[in-house]
C-alpha cells in the first residue's frame, strides 16, 4: 500500500519546485532592487555579457544531453532548452544585481 501514487508524487515534485524557483527570483529581484550592485557590468561589460551568455547556454545545453540520452529529442527539447536558458540567464544577472557575486568573489 503507497500512501502517495507515482502521479501525484510528479504533480507534487513539479509545482513545489516551480513554486521554489519563483520564490527564489522574487527574493532575489527585491535584493537586485535594494542593492544594484552594477559595479563589476558596468566596469566590464563585455565579460559580464559573455559570462551570462555562457552560464545560460551552458546550463541550458544539457538539455539536449539528456532528451538524447533517454531517446527524446523532439521540438520539446528545443523549448525546454530556450526556458532553461532564459531561468539560469536571468537568475545569473539577478545574482549580481544583488551583490551577491560580489560578495562571494570579494569585488568592490
């Protein structure tokens, strides 16, 4: 006897983790607007878009890895792919609008 069925556990595991990650960009936005931490774009604006630009392409591109490996690529992957750029992208911005890199990797 389950006391939770396999559905429900899917259903359950995919709203609390999409519930996670928009908590987690709204924490960080409120950060990014009570901080601006601009210092590091504004000083190196070339790296900063480049290191974005790598952080969600490179984040996003395992999903094509993945739908290959488990024999589902389809135009799905291509979608997930741009929705996985796009939250690893914006979450790398909001991160340094926050302060947070630079409080990690000790910028001032």
């Amino acid at each position: 006897m389950t006391i939770i069925s396999k559905d429900n556990a899917n259903a359950l595991t995919k709203w609390g983790l999409v519930v996670l990650v928009i908590l987690c960009g709204l924490y960080l936005l409120i950060l990014s607007i009570l901080f601006q931490d601009l210092k590091y774009p504004r000083d190196h604006p070339y790296l900063f878009t480049l290191e974005t630009l790598l952080f969600a392409f490179g984040c996003g591109s395992i999903i094509f890895l993945m739908a290959h490996g488990r024999g589902d690529l389809n135009i799905n992957t291509v979608i997930e792919f741009i929705v996985v750029s796009l939250k690893f992208g914006i979450f790398h911005i909001l991160l340094q609008f926050s302060g947070f890199y630079s409080y990690v990797f000790g910028y001032d």
